[in-house]
C-alpha cells in the first residue's frame, strides 16, 4: 500500500516502497485454486490419507490440497511436499502432476521474495497447462506472472495481462476469478497514484467477496482498502480496514498476511505520531513474521522500528534496528531495500550529530540511485548529505547537493503532476465508455418501441436487417480473405526478420568469443615472451594475434547483419547527432543490442574502465543530464 510522507523522514526514506515489496509480493500469492482455511484436523486427516497412497496419481492429487493447505501456513512444509510431489508427476510421467507441482513453486518462491526462481517456475507451469488446454491453469500462471511484473515496478504490462484475463474471465461468467482480477487492478492503479479508480476496483471486488462468502478474500480487498485510505491521509479509516482484515486472517491461521496488517496497522499509527501504539503492532509483527520465517518481512518491520525510535530521539536503539534489517537486506541480496533502510540510518546519524558516519551511506545511496534513475531515493539522499556538510560547516559541498536535490524535486513534482492527469484522462475515459453504452441501450429500447407499430413495419425491418446481414456477411468474407493474406505475408517477414536477427546475435557473440580468446591467448604469449621465448617468432604471432582481433571484415559483416535488423538506426543517429563519429556508432550498435559492458569490452578489444568513459563521452557528446538513460535513448533510436 502506498504511504505519503508524513514524517521528518524525506519521502524515500519512510518506510513506502519497502512496504510494497514486503506486501504486494506476498499479498496476491496465490489468489487463484488455493484452497483457505482448511483447519488442522482436516491437514491432519489429509496427511494420514496420503501416507496410505501407492506411488500413483492418486498420490499426487492429494499432495496437491496438502501443499494448498500449508502453503501460506508453513512454506518449508509446503515445498518438501511439492518437491515431493514433482518427482513422483516425473516418475509417473504424469503431465497434470508436473503442471501443479511447478505452479505451486511459483506461489512459494514468489512468498519467500525469489522473484527469478518463482517466474521460472510460473513459465514451466504455463508450458505444461498449454500442452493440455488447461485455461484455468493458464489463467493461474499468467496472473502469477502479471504479480511478478507488478512486482518489479512493470505497471503498465501488468495491467495488460490482467486486463486479458479479466476479459476471458467475463466471458466465463467466473465471478470469484473476476473479483480477483478487479481487486488486483485496484492494486496497480493504487501503485500509479490513481487512488479514486483503485478504491472503485477494491470495493467492486470486496462486494462480489462477500456475496460469494468468501472471507479470506474479503480480507484481502479490505487490506487494499485499507491501502487507498492511507494513501489519501485517513489513517483512522485505514487502521480500521485493517483491523478487520487482521481478524480475518488470524482465524484463518494465515500468519503471512497477519503480520502484514499488524505492521499496516503500525505504521499508520507512527504517521500519527502514536509511537507507543505503532510499536506495539510492529513487535507483534516482528514475531510474527519470523514465526511465518519470512526474512523480507522481519526486514520491513525492523526498519519501521527504527523510524518510531528515531521519532522518540533515541538514536542509539534506532541504529541497531535500522542495522538489523540492513543486514537482512544483504543476507537476501534485497540492495534497493538495503540502500533505503541506510539512507534512513543516515538522517538517523545525522539529528544523532554524527555526520562522519552518515556521509558514506549517503554516498552508496546516492550511487544506487543513479545508477537505476530512482529519483525519489537520489533527491532525499542529496538532501541528507547536503546537511551533513552544513553540520560539518563544509558550506559549498552542501550548496551543491542542496541544488542538486531541488533540481530533482522539480522533476518528480512535475512528473506526478503528469500521473495526475493521466489519472483524470482514464476517470474520462471510463465514464465517455459508460455513456456510449447508455446511449447504445437507449437506441435499442427506440428501435423496440418502433417495431411494434405493426407487423408490416416488423417485416420490413427485419427484410432490411437480412440484406444487410447478408451484406455484411460477404463483407466480412472478402475482410477476412485479405485479412489471411496480409497475416501470411506478415508471418513471412516475421520469419525472415527473426533469422536475421538470429545471424546477427550469433555473428556478435561469435565476435566477442572470438576476440576473448585472442586475447587471452595473446597475454599467454606476452608472458613467454618475458620468459625468454623466441623474440621474433613470439612477435610475429602476437601481430597475426592483433590483425585478427582489429579485422574490418567481421565488422562490416556485423555491420550488415544490424543494418538488416535495425534498418533505421544509423540513420537516426547520424541525423539526431551529427557529431557522432564511426567508432561511437559502432559502440551504440553493441549498446542497442543489449549487450553487458563485458561483452562489449571483448568485441572493442578494450576494458571495461574504458568502456565506462566511451559511456562518459558519448553522454557528453549527446547532452544527456544526469537523470537520462543512455541506454534508453539508445534503444529509442
């Protein structure tokens, strides 16, 4: 749920996007064929009926309501049976079997916070739901997808496959699937900054939830609500949300979710500046998340502690919770959250008077978020170094920075503006839709009031309605015809763009091996040449060595290749900027094709530091400021 600043805190360095990580990775996982609130004597009665199975499918069935059952209960239980599970699907080449199994790691790699693992496994479901036309499991793992791509901060492709899925969930009439799809669009558009549609889909989703009874559901849609509600600054309202939901959800003996709400509910209660109450929802949820094993969530919640202790000024207690969860952070490999949770410590250093320390995290934040355009992050990191050299009275140091983080706050103000209005445009959008279908409805009901005048008239109508059906209908056909033609002429240049495409990966890899080799061959003769080799003879195989590696010939065949593939590119840079010379076009090629600097550095035949400065010069050269991508423009071309 998306928090606004309250605090003292910079707004990067509250606890917001730590708080969508921890809980949107977690909250729609999984929303689909999860079986809720099987109590222990049914688990129980489960696991004595499948230790009397045979090794059949039979087995595997009833490993699948096993897994269902602890799967947001207890994930290390949940993964031994789907581990187990997966192994005897393979044995008994049971392709249903292997579909669920690799599902079911998708859902708890995706709780545990493993993103890559979690898709993999989401991607090798999908392939086998395909092989047997299975839509439902389709539908699952595509969602499952989407929330991996929501995730990762992929807004817009999230909304579109969950737009697909709404539609195909529509036409089934599969209301409890569509209440789903609606309460998660809630979600993204919540992450957007469109609160007003977000709260519009929640509510739409809880209603059809409670219509179908289902109450771990309704749970779910009020924690989103509860969300919006922050969003929009009514705490009382969202504490309340919440609170219903953490009812819901301990009854339910679903701590993963639990300990979400109790810390939801805490930081609400630290916006209001009710320290004693907020820390009490966040020990709650501190336990909690480490019963439910879940280190991402321990990490959310350790930092959230900090927060209330740095609000009460104890800044000794607050810099071993905020260290706490920054080495969590680096256990799991989380660098965004870690670098958050230290730019917090570091304004906590700073009204501690300890500006020596707070600088070099500072520095690391600063970096960071450069380096991945995080703007939010960089401006109240520039921010709290700026007045770590006021306190240390290095005056033109924090002028500098002081600059450099009102030039950024400009830029963020003005781009929430632009989501604000995109958010007016689609509230447009949504209601001109709504109106055309009123108006459709109220030429059908005219058309109906005319057609009984008289049977005469009906006749004539309906006469009027088969010419043009039968109009339509050789209309239709001769579309469609040319329709056929246009897509196999289509799927032709397709076919032929994905060869080229193909020559040209395979040609520039074949570069880039090529040249390692030559030069990691070329070092090994450098060193028997210092050991006393032939002089003359180890000379000349270092000049064959060099001509290979500087051939023209395999680069005016990549150069053929590219132009193939990318007809227009050149020709955009060279009239975009002319002052780009044939070196810095060839470095561009390699950048547009995606490759890793050291790929790049293998096929230029120079380092990697000198392929940061043809990264510095050609930045210079373009007029790129410091929050442009290289890489983005480059790809735009």
């Amino acid at each position: 749920m998306s928090k606004p600043n309250l605090y003292k805190f910079p707004p990067v360095l509250t606890p917001d996007f730590i708080y969508f990580r921890a809980f949107f990775i977690l909250i729609l996982t999984f929303l689909c064929s999860v079986s809720y609130g099987q109590s222990e004597e049914e688990l129980d009665s489960l696991v004595d009926v499948y230790k009397k199975h045979k090794e059949d499918t039979a087995k595997v069935n009833t490993l699948s309501k096993l897994i269902a059952g602890y799967l947001y209960r207890d994930h290390v239980k949940a993964k031994a049976y789907t581990q187990e599970q997966l192994d005897l699907a393979h044995t008994l080449n049971y392709t249903k079997g292997k579909m669920k199994a690799n599902y079911y790691l998708g859902v708890i790699y995706n709780n545990l916070d493993q993103k890559d693992s979690s898709r993999y496994y989401y991607k090798k479901s999908k392939v086998y739901a395909e092989e047997m036309d299975d839509s439902e499991a389709i539908f699952n793992n595509a969602l499952g997808l989407s929330i991996l791509e929501y995730a990762e901060g992929n807004l817009n492709e999230a909304e579109t496959i969950t737009d697909e899925n709404l539609a195909l969930m529509t036409a089934k009439n599969d209301s409890l699937n569509m209440a789903i799809l609606l309460d998660f669009k809630g979600l993204i558009n919540q992450m957007k900054g469109y609160y007003s549609i977000a709260y519009t889909h929640s509510l739409e989703a809880l209603k059809i939830y409670e219509a179908l009874d289902v109450e771990i559901r309704k749970a779910d849609a009020l924690n989103h609500l509860a969300g919006t509600e922050h969003s929009l600054k009514n705490y009382k309202s969202s504490i309340e949300y919440n609170k219903k939901a953490l009812k819901i959800y301990e009854e339910n003996g679903d701590i993963y979710y639990a300990a979400q709400a109790l810390n939801d509910i805490g930081l609400s209660f630290n916006v209001m500046q009710e320290l004693d109450s907020s820390m009490v929802y966040l020990t709650r949820s501190l336990e909690k998340s480490k019963e439910a094993n879940v280190p991402a969530l321990s990490a959310v919640t350790l930092g959230n502690m900090g927060t209330v202790k740095w609000h009460k000024e104890q800044y000794g207690e607050a810099t071993q919770l905020f260290e706490q969860a920054i080495a969590i952070c680096n256990t799991i490999g989380d660098l965004r959250r870690q670098r958050e949770t230290e730019a917090k410590l570091g304004v906590n250093y700073n009204d501690w008077n300890k500006p020596m320390k707070a600088i070099p995290l500072f520095d690391k934040v600063i970096l960071y978020a450069s380096e991945n355009d995080v703007l939010d992050m960089l401006k109240n990191a520039y921010e709290g170094r700026s007045k770590s050299y006021q306190l240390l009275k290095k005056y033109p140091k924090a002028i500098y920075d002081f600059e450099q983080a009102a030039t950024l706050r400009d830029t963020i103000f003005n781009n929430e503006k632009t989501a604000k209005i995109e958010e007016l445009k689609a509230v447009y959008e949504t209601e001109k839709k709504e109106r055309e279908i009123e108006l459709q409805n109220n030429k059908i009901e005219l058309l109906e009031t005319k057609a009984e005048v008289g049977t005469l008239w009906q006749w004539i109508l309906w006469a009027g309605l088969a010419v043009l059906g039968i109009i339509f209908g050789l209309t239709f056909y001769s579309l469609r015809q040319k329709m056929k033609r246009n897509e196999l002429e289509r799927e032709k240049l397709d076919t032929t763009l994905a060869y080229k495409e193909k020559e040209l990966t395979t040609h520039t890899l074949h570069l880039a091996h090529k040249n390692e080799v030559l030069a990691d061959l070329k070092n090994q003769i450098e060193e028997i040449k210092k050991e006393g080799g032939s002089t003359r003879k180890v000379q000349n195989v270092l000049n064959q060595i060099n001509l290979d590696i500087n051939n023209d010939g395999s680069w005016e065949q990549f150069r053929s290749y590219f132009e193939d593939v990318h007809r227009d590119f050149n020709t955009n840079v060279k009239r975009n900027y002319p002052g780009i010379s044939a070196k810095e076009l060839r470095f561009m090629a390699l950048v547009k094709m995606n490759l890793s600097s050291k790929e790049i550095a293998n096929i230029l035949n120079i380092s990697q530091e000198g392929v940061k400065k043809a990264r510095y010069r050609l930045r210079k050269k373009m007029a790129l400021e410091p929050s442009e991508s290289l890489e983005d423009l480059i790809l735009s071309l």
